[in-house]
C-alpha cells in the first residue's frame, strides 16, 4: 500500500487524537438504517484500526434520528471495548438513558445561531443552553466526561457568515457551565483558514483554553484539510473525523460530507503526526462500510488506496 513521504513541518503538535463520529455523525445522515450487529462491527473494526475515541451513538428520541434508534441495544454490545466511547445526549431524559448503561462520556449539541437553534432544537440559543445546563450538571456530579458540540461557528445557511464574538459568547457559556471540551463545527463548510485563525485566536483571549477545544470540519468547500492544519498551528490536537466521509446534518440541508478520517490520516502521517491509527486497517474498515451502504465511499484517500489494491489484486 502506498504511503505518504514523511516531512515533518515545524509548528505543528507531534501527536492529535482523532475524535471518530462516523457510527454517530455519519450514520444518522444515512437513508437506510443498518442492523444493530453491523454498527458493533464497525465499531469494532475502528477500534482495531487504532482508533482511541469513537463516538457510538445518540440517545435522541427515536422520531428524530431513526437510523439511531437502537442506542439501548447498540451500546451494551460495544461497551466493553478498550476505547473511549461518547454518546449525544440531547436532553435529561437522553442523559438518564445513557448513565444508566454506564457511558461515561456524553455530549451536548448547541448552535452559535438562532436559527440552526430553531431549526435543530425548536429553542432559542440560550433556552438550549438553559436546557443543557442541568444535563452538564449531572453527568459532571457522576463524574462523566462532557463534549460540548457548537454547530454553525463560522456560516449558517440561513444567516450566512457568523461573527466571531457570537461563537466566542456561546463557546464561554458551555465552558462556564462545565464542559470540558468544546468541539468547534463548521457545518456546512464554509470556513477558511483565516476565519479559523481569527476564531481561535477570540477563544484564547477568552480565557479557553486550546487544550479543550476540538474542530469539527465538514469538507463542502474542500477546505477541511486547510482548515485543520490552521487548527493544528494554533495549537488544536484533537481532530473529529468520520470513517470514510459519512455523514453531514440532516438539519442543515446545504450541509455535506465530514472529513474524512483517511484523509486526515494521509496528512497527519506525511507530517510525521503520530494519531495511532493504522491507515490500512481503516481504508479496508471504509470500504468494508460503503458495501454495506450500497455505495463508494466518497473519501478520495479510500478511492485511491482501494484502486490501487484492486490494481494489484488483477496483476497478480
């Protein structure tokens, strides 16, 4: 298999940890639902690819996001692998559902907008924060881990650019209220380089520190992978992926594809960035997926890498 020539750029932290949404993110963005032992073999198969953080599900309400509605029997199966596994808790009820499987490590879902507000969680942004507010509450008193998610940071379809001082206000909030990690969205793609820089930058000056926050980038555009090596440069060493570029948001209609894991990889190894993911492993975890999905994967790594096995296997 064909791998990047190792080049080590200066400025740029020697390890990231891959946060992979790809049985959340990905899957809840699907037409079809997958069998429940197909989500625990994927997940598993992450697991053996090296990944450390595989976020498995969400326990919305069934009406919501269907294609996840087996979180109660999804999570039991998987919950004894050796990895960290996040689950989505919209509410208490989703909170109380999680705990009492034994996650411990949950999420919040907020928007920097009002609109996305209105649209994903009928709520204005700080009726969504009051309602999380309770939710971090408990699961920081269970000693749980929380991730607070911030969707809309840099464009909203229906408010166009965001300014930064709003994502910087809602960023505090969730950090005020004890989240101990902020994952910054771009979901519908629309950031570059600059805006990222000049958000990180209000976050630091905030008093939020890099080490807790995370970027979530969605590749509408192409520019995930600009975007990112930006984030790494300012000190961002947790990156959110999804296995083979599934997923987007059902609620944002302009919104496509995540990053994909596999090209995040690609990057990191060719800088020399340790991420502990065996990239073989992964493209065959993909493409393993997107038979299943009925479908290619839409990652340009796994298209490459596959060709390429596929080429050999013909020679041969």
């Amino acid at each position: 298999m064909t791998l990047p020539m190792v080049v080590p750029a200066q400025g740029l932290p020697a390890r990231v940890r891959i946060h992979e949404v790809g049985p959340r993110d990905g899957l809840q963005n699907e037409k079809s639902t997958l069998p429940t032992q197909v989500k625990a073999e994927f997940i598993r198969r992450l697991a053996d690819a090296g990944l450390t953080t595989i976020e498995a599900t969400s326990f919305v309400h069934p009406d919501w996001v269907p294609q996840l509605a087996d979180a109660e029997q999804l999570f039991p199966v998987v919950s004894g692998l050796p990895v960290a596994l996040p689950v989505l808790v919209p509410n208490e009820r989703g909170l109380d559902r999680a705990l009492a499987l034994g996650a411990r490590r949950v999420a919040v879902f907020a928007s920097a907008t009002e609109s996305f507000a209105k649209a994903n969680l009928n709520r204005t942004v700080d009726e969504a924060l009051a309602m999380f507010e309770p939710v971090v509450a408990r699961a920081k008193a269970e000693d749980v881990h929380v991730r607070g998610y911030l969707s809309m940071c840099f464009g909203d379809p229906w408010e166009g650019p965001v300014p930064v001082d709003q994502v910087v206000r809602v960023c505090a909030a969730l950090t005020d209220m004890g989240c101990d990690e902020l994952s910054l969205g771009d979901t519908i793609g629309v950031a570059t380089p600059g805006h990222v820089g000049a958000l990180l930058t209000a976050l630091g000056e905030r008093g939020i520190p890099v080490g807790a926050l995370g970027v979530h980038f969605h590749d509408t555009y192409g520019q995930a992978l600009a975007n990112t090596l930006t984030a790494l440069r300012y000190g961002v060493t947790t990156v959110d992926a999804s296995a083979g570029g599934l997923g987007g948001c059902p609620y944002a209609k302009s919104a496509t594809g995540n990053l994909a894991t596999e090209d995040l990889v690609w990057m990191l190894q060719g800088l020399g960035i340790d991420t502990g993911v065996d990239l073989g492993r992964l493209v065959a975890t993909s493409v393993w997926m997107a038979d299943r999905l009925g479908r290619p994967s839409p990652s340009r790594t796994v298209r490459a890498l596959s060709h390429e096995d596929a080429q050999a296997t013909e020679e041969h």
